[in-house]
C-alpha cells in the first residue's frame, strides 16, 4: 500500500519552522515500512530562499523547511517512496497531487487528533494504530 503522510501535525507536533516535538508516529511508520508499505511524504514545506507574501500567517523568512522535514525521516532511519510526489504516476497522469491508497493528515476530516489547550491539534497515533491494526494494514 502507498500511503502520503502530511508532516507538521501529523508527524510532529506544529512548530513550523522548526520542527515540532515527537508525537508518537515513529515506531508507527517504521512498521508500515517494515510491513512493506511504502511512504509519501506530502508537505506544504519547501525549501525557499525569499518566500514573497504580505499574509500574516505565511512565514517570512526563507529556509530549507522541506529538507528538514526530509532530514527527521533520515534520522529516524524511516525511508520515503517519494517526497511530494509518486514517483510511478508519471507515466498515466500529470497531477501534481501523489497517488496513494491512504493519506494521513490532521487536517483530514475523521483523522483522530489530540487536542491540547493552546495548541493546534495534531495526529492521535495510538488511534491510528489501532484503526491500521483493525484493518489488518500492519
């Protein structure tokens, strides 16, 4: 199964530009890869040298976000199948969106989150697992 995994909120709590604290997802994701699942990472984080918005809620400042992002998989020895995109797709469709049978993301409706006082919500990963389990995905 191909499954695109959103970042901030998902895999880490929100703390973009950084990246957040641990949610759990690890050992999670190592199991999907080591069931032969393969991973997509889907971000809105890119790697920008002079992002250009007057929006108060877009980051200012340039950075490497997405290969930070890129990095946490590497050091947390989690291999992508792709980054932003599938790289099979290409060959049937032009669509910037990946291809994958499952996606998880806490912005998604009906993704189990956490919610804590003061801070966005992110992914519940002990229900995920539960529901992956369930499923008999892992």
């Amino acid at each position: 199964m191909i499954i695109g995994i959103d970042f901030d909120g998902t895999r880490v709590k929100h703390a973009f530009p950084a990246i957040g604290d641990d949610i759990g997802a690890i050992p999670i994701l190592k199991e999907l890869v080591d069931d032969g699942h393969k991973l997509i990472l889907y971000t809105m984080r890119s790697d920008i040298d002079d992002p250009k918005s007057s929006s108060y809620d877009i980051h200012p400042e340039g950075g490497k976000y997405l290969t930070d992002a890129v990095n946490w998989f590497n050091k947390n020895d989690i291999p992508l199948y792709g980054i932003n995109e599938n790289p099979d797709q290409l060959s049937w469709t032009t669509s910037p969106k990946p291809y994958c049978h499952m996606y998880i993301d806490d912005a998604a409706l009906g993704c189990p989150i956490i919610q804590e006082p003061n801070q966005r919500p992110y992914v519940d990963w002990y229900t995920v697992w539960k529901w992956l389990k369930e499923d008999k995905i892992i």
